[in-house]
C-alpha cells in the first residue's frame, strides 16, 4: 500500500477517526493492528520475517533483563560477603552471557536481513569469480522477495536490542508494545529508525485529541505529498530517460541527470519522512527528525549530520563507536602508536572505523558494488577532508573569507556537486558506467543541450519544468524559512484565514500539479526500496 | 473566539469543496473539439420526452441510424443511447438507467460488442461512463469495465483522473464548462463526407470464434430486463463492413436470438435491399456510415418497424411535433453547414458545431 495510493489516504482515514473514538488505553492497540493490516498488504506472509524479529527481541531483551536482575538480587543478597573483585567477576560473567543472548539474536536478524539482502550479490560476485578463474559452472539465482522496510525495522529493533544490553533502554515487558514500536506502521517502510526512548515516550501514551497536533501533523503530511507527488514524481522521467541510456546521454545531459536526481531523492525522501513524521504528529506521536536542510551544508561531514540523520547515529552508536574502542582496535592503536608514531596511532581506529561505516552504510543501501563503491568512496572523502581541514582554516584565516556569503554559497554548491557526483553510482547500473559517465562531463562538450530544446526531449514537458521550478523554489523558500525555526510554528502565529489559504494551496497543488493516476507510473519511495 | 474560528472553519471547508467541484469541471474533458462522441451518453439527459424506441450499443449505432430520419418519414420517436466501443455489460447498465426514466416499446441491441469479453480501454470506459449521472446502474458498470489501471475513486471524483489537463486547457474548457456544446441528433453523431470503402478484406483468423460466457450472461440479463419490463427487444448487427463480422458470431447470434426468441436482423446481408453504396454512404471507407448512408438504414429500419410492431405515429401530436421541429431545424443546419465546411475546405472543419450549448 503506496502512501500515494488512494487505498492508504483512505485507511488513514479510517484509522484516525477509529483512534479518536476508542478510550484512550486502547489505542496504541489500535495502531498495532493497523501496522500489522498495513503490513499485510505487501503480502501476509511477510508477517512472518515482522514477528520473528519481534518475538526473537522480545524474548532475548527479557533474557537480558532477567540476568540484570539476577545480578541485582545477588550482589544486593551478597553484598556484605562479596568483595569488590567478586562483585567484578559476577558482573563479568553476567555480562558475558548477556552478549551470547545479544550476539545470538543479532545473528538471528542480522542473517534474516543478509539471507534476503545479499545472497544473490554474492552468488553473482561468487559466479564472476568462478568465470575470472576459467569456470564454466555456475550458480542458481535464488528466486528472493525482500521483505517490505526489513532494513529500517530490523536497525531500528537491533538498536533497542543493543540499548538493552547496554542498560540504557528499560526492556519493555508487553509484547505487544514491543511489536507496536518494531511495526508502527508510518515509518515502517522508510524511517526514520528510531530509538526506543525516543518513540515510546509518546507512542504508548493515552493521547487525548489535540487539534493543534492534527492541524500541524496534516500540514506536514500535505508538505510531504507536495514533495514527492508534484516534485520528486514529476522529475522523474527525465531522471530515468537520462540513467537508463547512458550511450545516448552523456557531458551535459549527466550534469542535468545528477542535478534532477539531487532534487528527486531530495524532494522523494524528505517527502517521504514528512508525510511519516506528519502522520504521527496526527496521532499524538513525536517522531525523530530525519533531515535538516542537507542541502545547505558546507561540508561532506556536515552532509551527513543533517541527511538521514537517524541512519547515521545509528552507524555511530552502534557500528562506529564499538569498532573504535574494540579490543582488537585498541590492540592496533598501541602497537601503531609504537611503531609509527602518535598521530597515526590516534587516528587509525577512526579510519578504519570511519571504513567499515561507510562500507556498511553502503552495503546497507543496496546489494551491489555500486552502493559498497558510493559508500567507501564518502568515507574517504570525509576522510580527506578531515586531513585538509588545517590546509582550509590556513586559506579561511589567509583570505578572510570563512564568513563571506559568497564564500559560503560557493561551499553549499561545492558540497552539492560532490555529493551528486558520488550518487551517480546510485544511478548507473554498473561502476564502471558511472565512472565513464562522470568521465563524461569533462570530456564531452555538449553543454548547448541546455539552450537548443533537448531538455524537453527527457520526457518531461515546458509545463513540468514550470511546476518544478516554482516546486524548487518553494522549497528553497521553505528551507530558509527554517532557518528561524518550525515554518509551521510561524505560520500559526500569522491571522487564521492566511494559514488556511496556505493549506488550500497546498492541497490544490497536490491535487492539480500531482503526478498521479493514470499517466503517470504510480512510483515508490526511493527509500522504500531499501 | 472559539465559536469564530469554528465559523471560519466551516466557511472554508464549504469554499475549498465548492472549488474543488469548478475546478473538476473545469478539469472534465469537454469533447468540444473533437471525439465529440465522448459527450453523448450526457446528452440523454437533456431529453424532455419519453422515446418509442432506444438503440443501445457502440458506434455502429450512434454513427448509423438517424432518429430524425425516423420522425420525419415514421413520426416514431426515437434516441441512440450509444458509445465508443460502448462493452456488452456497459449497454446492459445503460439500458437499465434509460428503463428507470421511461418505458419505450422497443429497444434496439447492436450485437458487434459480443466480441468483448474483458474490460478493454480506459479513454472508451470514461466516454461512456463519465456522461452516466450516478445511480446504481452506474456504480456497477464502472465496477465490471474498469482496467486494471483504473481506480473506482477517479470515476467518483474525475478530477483525480483528469488533473494534469490544467496544462492544455482551452477557452472550450471555460465556455462548456456546466453545459455541452450542441453536437448531436437524439443520440446520432451527424457526418456528411464521403470516403469510399474500397475491397474488403477478410477478417483474421481468430484462436476462438466462441462469445464469452460473460457476454451471454449480459444477454440474458438483456434479455430478463425487458420481458420484466415487457419492452421488445431487438438484436442488430449494423451493415458497417469493419469490424469483420465472422459467420461464425453470426451462427452464435442466430441461434440465441432464435432460442430467447428475440428478433434478429444483420443489415450487412440486406445492403442491397437497403440501398447502401459504400462508395458515396460512408465517411471512413465502411466503418461508419455517412448522413446519406444513415438515412437510407433509417428509412428501412423503420419500414421494419412499422410493419412488425405497433408503434404510433406521433406526427399530429402537437407537442411532440414541436419538440421534434426544432430538433429537425438543428439537424438541417449541421447538415447545411457541414457542406459548406466540405465546400469551403474540402473537409470537415468543426462538424458543423455550432457554438451552442445544450441549454440554449
């Protein structure tokens, strides 16, 4: 069930009005069989890979929680004959069956995840590397369907898993809770990953009906639609026009191709999240903010602390950190330090760290070596700019320019172009492809495309740039609005009749400007895909 | 305070759904232009008197027999509830809507659709049921013709199918927008221009010649329908010689309409009788007859009539006679300015529509 679809506006609906009508206690149990109805939509077997993860979590994060206790009971029951060395030792060997439980369960999930995800990439990388080496056999593709937000759901349930181990998260006791946080059914498919604490604050709390909230959660939702339905949908026939003949579409047309998926995956993801985060602001329910004007970053560093924010303290949290200050790493970073001096052994953790992140990040983006080369290649790009920053604050400090507005613009486009660049192997079918590609910009001048008539030639009419272009402004407004704050917040404090003009415009340009219905490829959220 | 907000809410709520119903119609495709039968099932509605007879069916209908024809040498009233490529269990909804606004004493089936199964085309599916106004009728022959494409929502509020049409409005748009222009004769689409059929070949060999059994299951519905409404029913297959009419529908047709006892006459085996010389009566080489061609099949589907049932000639009556004056006076200006169109231009440039709208 596409949120664009018509059936999900209507089980939406159906859903806020049944929330509303039910006592208070009831309805966090509403939502869990509307997450679960949701679910079944993709295919009621899939409820399968939902309750697996939720049951294996819920029984371990209980393990978890019992050995705590135990080990609260006998130090208490023990305390006057126990020493502080015994007490150690206990704890020791209570933790150590803790992290068997947590290691057990994340090979569990984590297999689930890896079987669905990756096991026809690796037989295709196995099959290569049997026709390199003179093969002629070869393996069977295996004929599997990832289940629907497996990466999202799966991270966001680990990441409470891991909290509990590490005594942060208090294990929650009612299953059908725990199911309700691994399946609420907006951020299901596509985030944000949240965290424990965070989401359940409110999503188990008897919300009472707050006009406020629902009047500011439909802007969100309808600023959502406007994103992808208007925005993100309607550039993307130029975008796949461009990716999917890249002997045809080369030089000039690949900048044009980088710059409309930059706009697209904008306009789609962030769409996406707010219809997501607009739709529990319905229900009463807070949600992390996944972005912060990304596009305005100056950095490839800061890039990445305002796009899909969760995802990234997710890598931080639980992959960076714990391979920073891991045994084997620390065994590395002293033996470095020795023999190859202090800096290097200071900072060889957080490269490798820094390495394996984003290898897993782009490992987890997509199953293939488009997505692993994209990922390692921001990694060493952050990496890079991490080593050139005393050359940057020598050349802001030489030239007086760190806060010139030109200087700073110049920084947003510079930050803007490389990150496009490095989504070209988002978009290519191959590595190679994308390289020769990105070859192509410098290589092949046919920069006259953009003033002879060509760009009408994508797919996309003079009408569909109008609307984009009045579309991109309007985010572009938007997010400089933001700068003071939530747009929403100020526009409430404006007269009524304009807040409402502004969501009657906002609902007509949906419903005018859409790309949707027959026509148009009814399209999933990028992120969906994930 | 509250109970301002409260009004100013409910004001709003009003103004955003009275605009979003201009904006719909604004939207709706107007058919002004051209694919002019895309505004006919519509036209019904404009009708201020009961018919003596309806034709139901597709193009073979509404392109073929002329009710004014049918007045004028018959005084029998007559209306074309007809469509593009209009599917079996379209007419069988459409002939019960037209069975809940009158009781016509005979109903006229053309019989090309039986060659449709399934659910065909979205563009034809909207030309036959976008014009239906809501009923129960309606809401079940959207249900059996939608694609798989289609979505019952867009057929409730067109405004979700049609709303990338901002981009090619025309001044048409505005000017028809609550009422359509004035294009047709009591369900006939009027063409005066000739393309000559030329030899007509074979039809392609087919995989199964048999019917669909959801096409027998409308037939008998038919079939059911007017015996309940004791309206004769009358199977047609219009002399048009494209689409191929295979001997082998042919013989399926005979043998229901024999079985059901229904009436059956393929025109295409009486051309001679009728007079049609597919050189001068038709405008598409024998697809569709032309306003000559029309009459003739009218003239001789009415002496049919006239001698197998018992219908009145209402010609003395005055307020039918009025009534069908002025339609004949609208018939006799397209058909006038249409040769003039054909004179001036050498073709056909607007059909002779006139810039009037159906409440003119």
């Amino acid at each position: 069930m596409l949120f664009t679809s018509y059936n999900f506006i209507l089980f939406l609906v159906i859903v806020f009005i049944l929330y509303y009508c039910i006592p208070k206690k009831f309805r966090w149990i509403l939502l869990l069989f509307a997450s679960y109805f949701f679910y079944a939509q993709a295919g009621v077997e899939l409820l399968l890979f939902l309750l697996s993860t939720t049951v294996s979590t819920y029984i371990v994060s209980l393990q978890l929680l019992r050995l705590s206790g135990t080990q609260k009971a006998y130090i208490a029951k023990n305390k006057t004959v126990l020493n502080k060395e015994a007490k150690k030792a206990y704890k020791s060997k209570i933790k150590k069956k803790q992290w068997k439980w947590l290691l057990a369960c994340l090979f569990f999930n984590f297999g689930v995840l890896a079987i669905f995800k990756y096991t026809n990439f690796t037989i295709a990388n196995i099959n290569s590397l049997i026709t390199a080496f003179g093969g002629t056999k070869q393996l069977n593709f295996l004929n599997l369907v990832l289940p629907m937000g497996i990466s999202f759901y799966m991270f966001q349930t680990m990441g409470y898993l891991i909290d509990v181990y590490r005594g942060t998260v208090q294990a929650e006791r009612n299953i059908g809770k725990l199911a309700l946080f691994v399946s609420f059914f907006p951020q299901l498919v596509q985030g944000p990953i949240s965290r424990y604490n965070d989401l359940s604050r409110t999503l188990f709390e008897k919300q009472a009906f707050n006009s406020s909230n629902v009047w500011f959660g439909l802007q969100r939702i309808l600023w959502g639609y406007l994103k992808k339905m208007v925005i993100a949908d309607r550039i993307l026939p130029a975008v796949n026009t461009i990716i999917n003949a890249p002997e045809d579409y080369q030089g000039a047309y690949v900048l044009a191709g980088m710059i409309f998926y930059a706009i697209e995956l904008y306009a789609d993801f962030t769409g996406g999240i707010d219809i997501v985060i607009g739709i529990g602001q319905i229900f009463g329910i807070e949600m992390t903010e996944n972005f912060n004007r990304p596009y305005f970053s100056k950095n490839i560093t800061e890039y990445w602390r305002r796009w899909h924010i969760t995802m990234g303290t997710w890598f931080k949290d639980y992959l960076f950190y714990p391979i920073s200050i891991c045994k084997p790493m620390r065994k590395l970073s002293k033996w470095s330090r020795n023999h190859l001096g202090e800096a290097v052994g200071r900072k060889l953790p957080v490269y490798i760290s820094t390495l394996v992140v984003w290898f897993v990040t782009g490992l987890w983006h997509g199953a293939s070596w488009n997505f692993i080369t994209w990922g390692v290649f921001n990694g060493v790009i952050i990496l890079l700019s991490g080593e050139c920053a005393p050359l940057y604050q020598w050349f802001h400090k030489r030239f007086r320019v760190e806060n010139k507005i030109w200087y700073s613009a110049f920084q947003i486009l510079r930050t803007f172009l490389l990150m496009s660049s490095l989504r070209l192997f988002d978009c290519y079918r191959d590595v190679k492809t994308a390289f020769s590609m990105f070859g192509t910009l410098f290589t092949k001048w046919n920069y006259e495309v953009f003033f002879n008539g060509s760009m009408l030639e994508l797919g996309i009419s003079t009408a569909d740039y109008m609307v984009l272009l009045l579309g991109v402004l309007l985010l572009l407004l938007v997010s400089l609005r933001q700068r003071k704050g939530s747009v929403r917040q100020q526009m409430a404090e404006k007269p009524i009749t304009v807040n409402l003009l502004a969501v009657y415009l906002l609902f007509m340009a949906i419903i005018i400007l859409g790309a949707y219905g027959i026509g148009y490829d009814a399209s999933q959220f990028i992120y969906n895909q994930f | 305070m509250k109970r301002k907000k409260r009004i100013i809410g409910i004001v709003a709520v009003l103004l955003c759904i009275a605009s979003l119903y201009l904006v719909q119609k604004l939207l709706m495709p107007k058919y002004s232009a051209d694919i002019f039968e895309g505004a006919l099932i519509e036209d019904y509605y404009n009708e201020t008197t009961e018919h003596q007879v309806v034709f139901i069916g597709d193009c073979e209908v509404y392109e073929n027999f002329s009710p004014i024809t049918l007045w004028e040498e018959y005084g029998i009233t007559s209306y074309i509830r007809g469509s593009a490529q209009q599917l079996i269990w379209q007419s069988y909804y459409l002939m019960e809507e037209t069975l809940s606004y009158e009781k016509p004493d005979v109903i006229v089936f053309n019989v090309l659709s039986m060659q449709y199964g399934e659910p065909q085309n979205e563009a034809y599916n909207r030309m036959t049921l976008d014009g239906m106004k809501w009923s129960g009728s309606k809401i079940k022959s959207i249900f059996d013709s939608m694609t798989e494409e289609e979505s019952f929502v867009e057929y409730l509020f067109p405004l979700f199918r049609y709303h990338s049409r901002w981009s090619e409005l025309t001044a048409d748009d505005v000017t028809y927008m609550f009422s359509k222009k004035r294009m047709f004769h009591s369900g006939y689409l009027m063409r005066v221009d000739k393309k000559a059929a030329g030899s007509v070949p074979e039809g392609k060999i087919l995989d199964n010649y048999q019917f669909d059994d959801s096409c027998y299951e409308y037939l008998d519905k038919m079939v059911a329908l007017c015996e309940e409404q004791d309206v004769q029913l009358v199977f047609i297959k219009a002399p048009s010689l494209y689409p191929y009419w295979y001997d082998e529908w042919e013989a399926q047709i005979e043998s229901y309409a024999k079985e059901k006892g229904v009436p059956y006459v393929n025109y295409l085996e009486e051309i001679e009788e009728i007079g049609l010389d597919f050189s001068q009566d038709t405008y598409d080489g024998g697809l569709h007859l032309n306003l000559s061609g029309a009459e003739k099949l009218t003239r001789y589907f009415g002496n049919w009539l006239k001698e197998n049932y018992d219908l009145t000639d209402y010609r003395e009556n005055e307020e039918l006679a009025k009534i069908w004056s002025e339609k004949k006076d609208f018939y006799d200006e397209m058909k006038e300015d249409q040769y003039r169109e054909l004179d001036e231009f050498g073709y056909l440039k607007s059909y002779g529509a006139r810039e009037v709208t159906n409440e003119d």
